[in-house]
C-alpha cells in the first residue's frame, strides 16, 4: 500500500503540525503504517513524542496512522488515555478516516495536539534567480562634452568674481575711508567675491 499517487504527482509531502510547540514533523514518503508513542526497551515508534511536552500521559503505543487504497485512517491502539479526532475520542483498534486538517489529541486536555497536514517543498531558488535576473541601476553621468563646457563657463566667471573682489579692495583703499559700518561691508563683500571666484576658477562650482 502506497500513499495516494495525487501526492506523489504534485510535489508535496504530509505532516503533523505539533500545535503547543508550532513545530511540523515531516512523515516519510509512501507509508503504510506510522505508529506513534513513546520508545521502550527494544521498541521505537516512528513518531516519538517522549522529547514535547506534557507526554507523561502519552502510551507507549498510543495511536498510528494508516494507509490504504488513498484513504488515511487514524486508529488508537488501547492507549490509557485515549485518542481524539476532532475532539471525539476513538473506539480502540477502530480505524477512523483521516482527511487534512483534521486535529488530533493524544490524550484528553488538548495538551499533545497535532493537525494532519499537506506540505508543499521549498522552490529551487536558483531557477528563480536564473529567470529572473536582479535589477541593474544605472547611473548616466554628463557626456564628455557638457562637463568641458561647464569648466569653461566657470573659470571666467571665477575671474571675474575675483577681480570684482579685488576692485572693492583698491576703491576703498584709494578713497581712505576709515572702517565705517560702510568700508567694513565692501570688504565683507569683496572676501566672499573672491573666494567664491576662486572657487569657480579651480573646481567649477561654488559649494561641495
């Protein structure tokens, strides 16, 4: 007996999604029987629940799940503390129909419960990667051209800045005024002319 072929074909695989811890165990593929309990002496379920929490009341042999004919069943095999779908406690070594999404109780309290589930499995990322290239940013700069055009529009303009400062300078000293509120704003001014000419004439631009 095999698992049904309509998960076989669509690349997924089944688990128990143990709800106090969120944590999934992966079933093996094309089983028949998965018992689940805890080990004793030479006996090892296939689901060993003794490492989660709350499993003091769990049996040693408490339930497992069949297969047959694509059908899943659930049976409790005459544990102590019973075994629940859907909160309705089974008959012993009655088999039960399994459907996905269906909860499932080893003992009563809710405290180990687990959802029968269907996984779908990780995409290969590399495909992804390989169809859908990432996204280049381009950065166009200026042409060549425009650049030498703006050097050669700033230097003169440098030079005039700078001359326009310099002029200040020789006025106020030709005319001898004395440092009025007058003179001290012409030299003020003349200070910032120049340096912002020199800044053209060397960089081509005033500010960083």
């Amino acid at each position: 007996m095999q698992n049904p072929t309509r998960l076989q074909t669509t690349g997924q695989t089944l688990e128990l999604f143990h709800v106090q811890t969120n944590t999934s165990i992966e079933l093996p593929p094309n089983f028949t029987v998965i018992r689940i309990g805890k080990p004793k002496e030479q006996f090892i379920p296939d689901i060993n629940v003794a490492t989660l929490p709350n499993t003091d009341f769990v049996s040693r042999l408490h339930a497992e799940i069949q297969t047959e004919r694509s059908t899943f069943y659930l049976v409790d095999l005459g544990s102590t503390n019973g075994t629940y779908l859907n909160n309705m406690r089974l008959e012993p070594r009655e088999r039960y129909p399994l459907s996905l999404g269906d909860k499932i109780d080893l003992g009563h309290g809710s405290k180990v419960t687990f959802i029968f589930l269907q996984k779908q499995h990780v995409v290969d990322q590399s495909d992804t990667i390989l169809n859908n290239p990432p996204t280049v940013i381009q950065i166009e700069f200026l042409p060549q051209s425009d650049q030498s055009l703006m050097k050669r529009f700033s230097r003169p303009v440098g030079l005039v800045l700078i001359s326009t400062g310099l002029l200040i300078v020789v006025v106020w000293i030709l005319t001898g005024h004395a440092f009025t509120p007058v003179s001290l704003l012409a030299i003020l001014a003349s200070c910032v002319l120049s340096v912002a000419g020199y800044r053209l004439f060397t960089t081509g631009k005033i500010l960083n």
